[in-house]
C-alpha cells in the first residue's frame, strides 16, 4: 500500500471523529431541555403546552395549596435559581417575587411576568370584610387590581405569546417547534371560549353569586355576566353579616336555585348561604390550582374550565 493510500482512511477517520465531537458538543446544548418553572397552575400548562418535549416545567404550587397565601420555601427558591425561565403572574398575585428574584444569587433567569401590559380590572372591594389576614393584590396609590387575569381565555392567548418569546430568546433552535405548539394550544383556547360565548348567551340568569370571594370578574365581564361575592379578591377574608344579608336577598330577589363554591376554599359560607337562600351548591373552579385528587388525575387547566362551563349552564339555568 502506498504512502497516500495508508493516510487517506487515517485522514477520513480524523476527519469524521471531529465532525462527531462537533455534533456532540454544539447538539448537547441544543437537545438539553429548557428548565421553567411557573408560580401558578395555568402559567405551568401554557409553558408545558408550549415547550412540549423540548422543556421540562416545574409547577411551585403544591396540589391543594391555595394561591393567594402559599409562600415559596427554600427548597423552591432552588428551583427557580437553576431555571432559565421563571413564569410568574404579578398583579401583587405573588409578593414574595422580588426578594426570591434577589436570593437566586444572580444566575440569568429569564423572567416572564404574565400580567405584564394586560388591562387589568380593579377590584371592587367590599365593605370593611372580617379580618383574616390574606395578601393583599395591589399596586401603588391603593389602587386593588383583581388578579385572576386566566379567567379570560382572550388575555390567556396574550400570555401564551409572552411564554413563546421567551422560549425562543432562551433556545432558538427549537423556535419552529415553539411556534406551533403554542397555536395548537392557543386554538383550543379560542374554542373554549367560542364554546362559552355560545352556552352562555341566552341564560335565564345573569348574576353569578358566589359563596366566596370575587375570583371571577374577568370570567363575568367577558360574558357578560354579573358577579356577586360575600367577599372582595382574597379568600382569606369573611363578609360582615350586612354583607350576607345583602347577597341573600339578591338570591332570594333573583329567583336564582343556585349559587357557586369553589373547591379549594372553606364552603362553610357557600353552604351557610344557600341554607339561608334555599338553593344548592354548585362547585367552580378558579383555576389557580389543582386538588390533590385532580393532580392524580392529571386535570388540565382546559379540563377545569370545561367543567366550570357545565356547572355554569346547570347554575344559571342556559338554554332552558
């Protein structure tokens, strides 16, 4: 064999090694999964619908926590510092962001706050509620905005988009798969609320009574229904008993035979209500969360809603 013969297989294994490590190293970046975490329950399905196989999403909220009043421990201030994407909502929905933000030690989280240029509706606050001590959601000069922005799937859509940004910025590689995962997602919210429009528009009743607090006013005004709580924003308040009275004559008054409790408050007041008012009790989620019964079922957000639509045609009496 010749000396140009013995060096060209010696000179094509060099040279196909090299390509190999190339693709090992420039690919291992590009097929490791993004890490996000998400504060909330939807915020945690718009970024696993979206990221699909190519990001891993770690909900903070534990099955049954409530939203509102649930602080991150240590142990989760770990997980958001080894993120690259950290999905929060805002709207003073989770007051202890900024002092986590600080404590993950500098690394470069890209953080999506979801509320974030979205027109927020300001809460109406009820008189003076009975003090259980609860976050309070608001922004500067006392202004109280209501923070339960995912009730309203159109704002959903708007979030979805913020998440892909972000997906993107972070691992544009796998922009092509980001895209259309995220419209395969976002039609199903616009069906939702196509489902909605129609189920809701020619009910009997238009007042939404609530035997808790005031989660639903984004849910309310984009349907054009009314709601009606014992309390303001946060669960953690009671309604003085001028407050009940007043929402049990607005039953009485209206006629209506139910009112609504969501799963993951305390329904001693939902049930006390419909006692007085001589109704029943229907359940509707807020969303934020998950039962522990619904996270062993692997319940989606998309699941949560449907229900709520079921309940809601049931409660106000559509279509009858």
């Amino acid at each position: 064999m010749g000396e140009n013969g013995f060096f060209r297989p010696f000179w094509i294994l060099c040279f196909t090694v090299f390509q190999m490590l190339l693709l090992l190293s420039s690919g291992g970046h590009c097929q490791a999964k993004l890490k996000a975490v998400a504060s909330l329950f939807p915020l945690y399905e718009f970024a696993r619908e979206v990221g699909g196989d190519h990001c891993e999403v770690t909900l903070l909220l534990p099955p049954g926590a409530e939203a509102h009043s649930w602080e991150p421990k240590p142990g989760d201030i770990a997980k958001i510092s080894k993120a690259d994407i950290f999905i929060y909502l805002g709207a003073s929905m989770e007051p202890w962001v900024d002092k986590v933000l600080k404590a993950t030690g500098g690394k470069e989280v890209r953080v999506v706050e979801a509320s974030h240029g979205l027109q927020l509706l300001k809460a109406e606050p009820h008189e003076k509620e009975q003090g259980k001590k609860g976050h309070s959601h608001g922004h500067s000069h006392g202004e109280i905005f209501d923070p339960h922005i995912w009730l309203d799937f159109q704002l959903d859509l708007e979030i979805v988009e913020a998440i892909i940004k972000a997906f993107v910025e972070k691992d544009p590689v796998h922009k092509e798969s980001y895209l259309k995962n995220a419209e395969a997602y976002q039609g199903r919210l616009k069906e939702l609320d196509r489902r909605y429009r129609l189920s809701l528009a020619d009910c009997r009743h238009r007042k939404l009574i609530l035997g808790g607090h005031a989660a639903f006013a984004y849910l309310a005004k984009r349907y054009d229904l009314q709601q009606i709580s014992l309390s303001g924003v946060s669960p953690n308040a009671e309604p003085t008993p001028k407050r009940m009275a007043e929402v049990i004559e607005v039953t009485r008054k209206a006629g209506i035979r139910h009112i609504f409790s969501e799963e993951t408050v305390n329904k001693k007041l939902a049930q006390a209500l419909a006692r007085e008012a001589g109704v029943s009790v229907l359940l509707l989620s807020p969303g934020a969360n998950l039962t522990r019964e619904e996270a062993k079922e692997k319940v989606t957000f998309i699941d949560l809603m449907e229900r709520n639509l079921t309940n809601l045609k049931k409660g106000l009496a559509c279509g009858d």
